[in-house]
C-alpha cells in the first residue's frame, strides 16, 4: 500500500508570520518587560474578551494552571467531591487532586461523549461541591440540564473547554455557561500561544481572587493574599497568540473544508461513524474523531496501527480512561461497571490528522487508506 514519506501527525500548530513576529519579539526585548502582566499580555486579555465577546477574561501560562486555580479561586470545602467525567484528558481529574479534593467518575452521552446529566445526579452526595465537566472535541455539555442541577444543589459549574475554543450555542459563546470555563492554548490547540491558557468568568467576584492566585498572592509589594502560584504568561507567548489570533478565522475556514471532505469520503466506510454536532452549535474545528464500530471485522486498533504504518499517527483520544489511571483505579466511581457508555467509546475513539496545511490531496489518500485497511480486515 501507498505509504507517507514523511509522518503525518494529528495536528500541526498554527504559526506566526515571521516578520510580524520578531516585530513584537524587538518591542519586548526594547522594553526591556518581559514579563509581569506587561502590555502584550494586557492586550491579549483584551482581545480575547472581544474574539470571545464575554465580559472576563484571564490569561495563564498553561491550561492546566488555569484549571488549578480557577477550582482553588472557587475556595469549595476541603475533601469534597467533584464530579467529572473519565472520558477527557488527564489534566482534568489531576487538578481536583492537586487540589485536595476527590474526583467521582460518571458516564457520558452516546452521541455527545460529554457528562451525562442524569448520571451527575446520582452521583451528588452531601460531599459533592462542583461539577467539572468536559466540552470534548467541542461538543457542548449539556449546559442547560447542568445549570439546572447545580442550582438545585448549590454546586459550583466549572468547564474545561480546552477543545472548545469559539465554541458557539446559538451564536453565543459557549464560555458563557458555568462560573469558569478553563481554554487551552497549548501548540497542540486551534489557537496557541505555544503554551497558555485562560479562565473565562461570569462573576465580577471572581476577578480579585483569579489575579491573587495568578502571582503568589500579591496585592502590592508588601501583601500577600492568600496561597497563590506562578500561573503568570510571559510576553513572549502573548505576543505570539496576538498573532495566531489573526489566523483562526481563516484556519477554520479551511478545517472546515477538510472536515467536509473526511465526511465524504468517509461516509460509505462500513463500521465507521462520524459524530454529528447538535443543532445550533458552531464546530471549534480542534479534532475530527471518528468511531470504529468494531463490528465490521476490525476494531479501532486495526486501523490505528494500519495507519501508522502508512506514516500516519492518529491519537486514541481518549484512551485510557482517566478513571482507569493508577491515581484513580481504585476509587468506587472508577468501576467499568459504572461507566458503560465511556468504556465503549474509549475504545472505538480514534482522532484523524486535521489541520489546514495538511491540505485535501492528502485527506484523500488517507481516506484510501482507510478503506483498504478496513477491506483487507
Ligand atoms: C490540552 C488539554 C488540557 C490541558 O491544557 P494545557 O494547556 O496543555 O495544560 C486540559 N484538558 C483537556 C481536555 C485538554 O485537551
């Protein structure tokens, strides 16, 4: 079979153009402010509040800082539970670790790979104090049945929404929803400061406690508030993501096209299904996941390894389950039995390579080496 000379990757990240670029690298070295909440990482706030067109935003040196500090900032009692879904990546469960508390599994949606409503609440105990819940691929949680039952029980809605950037609900940006949505701005994510990440927030309360946690807890030079951390962005990496910003437009523009492409050619591969995006909801454009059905005489590791051999490296995106790690096997939540639907996915779920300059000629030749590979088998 055809093969790739060179590997072809699931993703590629989106660059600057050079000489913008080392226009702003000149204006930081020249300012001699290289970090610190300088002006590019002002203004990369700023932009964002208006790209997202939500009323707060904070930046952070990685998503999973941000994460940290956004469940810390929500100061919920010590040793309580929050629950979360196995079907994500594994900074989500660790940051309710790092944080003291203890994670609860529950099972997610057959079509949206998101939480499951009902299955939050049955997992709510006295203990229970939040809900980190996952918009996977970019599909949207739940969000109205969520916001439901965290009111009935007084929790605390936090979002990883590191797939989920521009995610829009009936045009309204899905960051809306819950007290803070964490977006991931690693190399690997649609829009990329190299490293980075922000919280978005709905309460004006939260702002004071986000900026005490971000640098140690300084107020001013002599007060500290708090037990905060280094969660602070250099210049550097905002300048780069002022950049990259003008690009994700157009970027999606062009996933878009090979997404469409995927679906065409993929439509007729037996055992193969592509998600669909609800009604109403704008695609982020970060993955295209495929489930391999296994019931047309190969599994999903079939054609993983069928690809890989082609040069090609798709990702198991999710797998293993997070509830599976050595960190949480033994909590009861972790039970297969308990997880029905996310131990099926986690085993059909497979990520393509997506991403503009992959380009259309090359989705087409990975699509016929999907259909061989699932011929031969
Ligand atoms: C990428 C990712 C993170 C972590 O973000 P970093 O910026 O790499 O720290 C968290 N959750 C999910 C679901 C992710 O995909």
């Amino acid at each position: 079979m055809k093969k790739f000379q060179k590997p072809i990757y699931v993703t590629r990240p989106l660059v600057p153009d050079e000489d913008d670029l080392f226009k702003s690298f000149r204006q930081i070295l020249d300012s001699e402010w290289l970090t610190n909440m300088g002006d590019f990482h002002q203004l990369l706030e700023k932009e964002l509040r208006a790209y997202l067109n939500v009323p707060h935003v904070s930046i952070y040196n990685n998503g999973t800082i941000a994460l940290l500090i956004a469940i810390k900032a929500l100061n919920l009692p010590k040793g309580s539970e929050i629950i979360t879904t196995p079907f994500t990546f594994a900074a989500t469960p660790h940051v309710i670790s790092w944080n003291g508390m203890r994670p609860v599994f529950v099972d997610i949606e057959p079509d949206t790979y998101t939480i499951s409503p009902s299955a939050i609440e049955k997992a709510i105990t006295p203990r229970t104090s939040a809900i980190l819940a996952v918009h996977v691929y970019g599909f949207p949680c739940d969000v109205d049945a969520i916001e439901g039952i965290a009111r009935k029980h007084d929790l605390r809605v936090i979002y990883d929404g590191a797939h989920a950037f521009s995610t829009e609900i009936h045009g309204k940006s899905v960051c809306h929803w819950g007290d803070i949505t964490m977006l991931s701005f690693h190399a690997t994510k649609l829009f990329n400061t190299v490293e980075g990440g922000a919280l978005v927030y709905n309460n004006e309360y939260l702002e004071q406690q986000l900026r005490d946690l971000r640098n140690f807890g300084f107020r001013s030079e002599f007060q500290v508030e708090g037990v905060g951390i280094n969660g602070k962005m250099n210049e550097f990496q905002a300048a780069f993501g002022l950049q990259i910003l003008k690009k994700v437009k157009e970027e999606q523009r062009m996933r878009a096209e090979i997404y469409d492409l995927y679906c065409n050619e993929l439509a007729s591969v037996e055992g193969i299904k592509i998600p669909v995006f609800p009604e109403g909801v704008s695609n982020s454009f970060q993955y295209f996941p495929i489930m391999v059905e296994g019931n047309k005489g190969y599994s999903r590791d079939t054609l993983y390894n069928g690809l890989r051999e082609c040069n090609v490296f798709s990702r198991k995106y999710f797998y293993p389950l997070c509830s599976s790690y050595s960190a949480y096997s033994d909590l009861p939540s972790s039970s297969i039995d308990h997880l029905p639907v996310a131990t099926v996915v986690s085993k059909q779920a497979l990520c393509l390579p997506f991403y503009s300059k992959l380009g259309l000629k090359n989705v087409g030749d990975i699509c016929h080496m999907i259909r061989e590979i699932t011929k031969e088998n």
